[in-house]
C-alpha cells in the first residue's frame, strides 16, 4: 500500500511529487454530462448511450465513450475495429468477451482492454442485465467497425491478448487521508512494465461520506469523472459547482483547478479518465 501525506490530498490517481501553486490557470468550466437517449446496436441486440464523441462534439477528448446494455442472452456479433482499441468496465451484470482466440469472463468491477484490430464479441451472461462503459482510442466511428461477410472478406489474422484486471481494487492503491482511496487501474506510464495500448490512464475511486479531493488541476490533461454509484459535487474557485449524479459524469478540461466531494450519504463511487495519461508532474495544488 501507498501512503500520501494530507498535503497530497488533491493527488487523485495517484502518486507523490505533485506541485504547488498559488494562482488558477486561465478560465474554464466543468462540464455535466449525462449519458444520451439509448439507441439499439447490433441489430437490437444492445443498446449504446453515448456520453464522449458525435454528442459532445464541443468536448475535445482522443476517446469517445458511451454505455452500452445487453440483455441476458444477448451478445453482440462477432466483429472487428480497426487501428481502435476497446476498454470494457463492467458497471452490473456478467460479461463473457471474447477477444481473438481467448474469452474471459468479466464481472462487476472488471476491466477489459482490448487491443486493436481482434475479433470481439461481448454476451451477456448474467441473471440481469449487462451494463458496462466502452471506451475507443481512437475516437469511435462507424468506418472502422467491420462485422458479419466483411469480416470474412477482410481476411485478417490477428491474435491480440486482452488484458484483464478483475477487480479495480487490486491496482496502485493510494491511500488518501480525507476519506477517499483511490486504485490506478490501467496507466501507460506508471504501469510501463506492460505494454498498455492507450494513452489515457484510468482508476477507480471511493469517497466515503464527506470524502472530499481538494484543489488542483492537471496541466495539459482533461479529466472525466463518471460516477458509478453515490453522487458528487465538483466545484470551481470562484464557486460555481456542478452536481453528478450516478450515471453520469463531469468533463474537466485540460489545467481547470476544482475540488470534489461526496455529495450523497453513503460511500460514492467513480471512475477518472486522464487524457493524455496522468504523471506526477502534471497535478498542480492549490491552498
């Protein structure tokens, strides 16, 4: 286990040798997104919520990222995304993916990414419905998906090996001393010792009632907040702030300095995506 000082509070993913400042960068605002209506994919098979990419086309991100739906019994086809990788976060249910010659099943908690250009599919093989976040790097369009006789007539060979971490809580674990623990899951810098396909980091955190992270900002990188369960508020310096609620997620541009904290009773769960990956250099505090 890792421990920070109290100082290293706003540190959130998650590692010592951040940076003090005392003025904020230059103006900007959080973003609340919620996720968009469902549309059906795959020939009914799922449904996708968009959240990150043609429904947020004033958001700048190298990802898109929505939410997608499968009943029990569904799974989408067999198919391929070309020169895109694909993470999976299983929010609810049972997933059983499959990713070349390899199938792994992927429960609540889990993370999956899956290298570029590998025949996938994704059935849900639960008692109840499978949710999980997708997120493309590149950003997600519909060129690069191949599926049903193209995928034959495409000829490709690959044998692309998932990478799997079950459980977010056995990432780096960070514990910070303002009721919030927070769990690197997948980072190309910091976890160099694998070759990790993206060049965003992404960990898991948990506010316990009045978890806050102060102030900081994080130089030339965005920040999504996705909450998965519980709700919280992230405030900017000269007061404004945005609610979030689970389901939903606050977009945090590049430099913005806020502070975020458990709104809800009970322990609040979420998700921070850093574009591009977070290092230590990059997180600023501010008294």
């Amino acid at each position: 286990m890792y421990r920070i000082v109290p100082l290293l509070l706003a540190c959130m993913l998650l590692s010592a040798g951040c940076l003090t400042a005392s003025e904020p960068p230059a103006e900007a605002e959080v973003s609340l997104i919620a996720p968009a209506d469902p549309v059906p994919i795959f020939d009914g098979q799922a449904t996708y919520s968009g959240f990150i990419g043609e429904e947020s086309p004033e958001i700048r991100t190298n990802y898109s990222m929505g939410c997608v739906a499968i009943p029990p019994g569904n799974a989408t086809p067999p198919h391929r995304l070309i020169g895109t990788t694909e993470l999976v976060y299983v929010i609810a249910g049972a997933a059983e993916i499959r990713c070349d010659n390899e199938t792994v099943t992927a429960r609540e908690g889990a993370t999956v990414l899956l290298p570029e250009g590998v025949l996938r599919s994704i059935a849900s093989v639960g008692e109840t419905d499978l949710y999980y976040i997708t997120v493309s790097q590149p950003a997600y369009t519909p060129e690069i998906e191949i599926s049903g006789d193209d995928v034959v007539a495409l000829n490709l060979t690959t044998d692309g090996k998932p990478i799997v971490v079950a459980d977010p809580r056995t990432g780096i674990e960070w514990d910070l001393e303002s009721g919030v623990a927070a769990f690197t899951v997948l980072n190309p810098v910091l976890m160099n010792e694998t070759a990790i396909p993206i060049d965003y980091s992404i960990a898991y955190v948990e506010l316990l009632p009045g978890g806050y992270l102060g102030y900081d900002g994080i130089r030339g990188s965005s920040d999504l907040l996705y909450v998965i369960e519980g709700e919280i508020e992230v405030a900017m310096r000269d007061g404004a702030a945005v609610r979030v609620p689970a389901g939903s997620a606050a977009y945090v541009p590049p430099d913005l300095v806020k502070e975020t904290r458990n709104a809800a009773g009970s322990t609040t769960t979420i998700l921070s995506f850093i574009d591009p990956a977070w290092t230590p250099e990059k997180t600023v505090l501010f008294e």
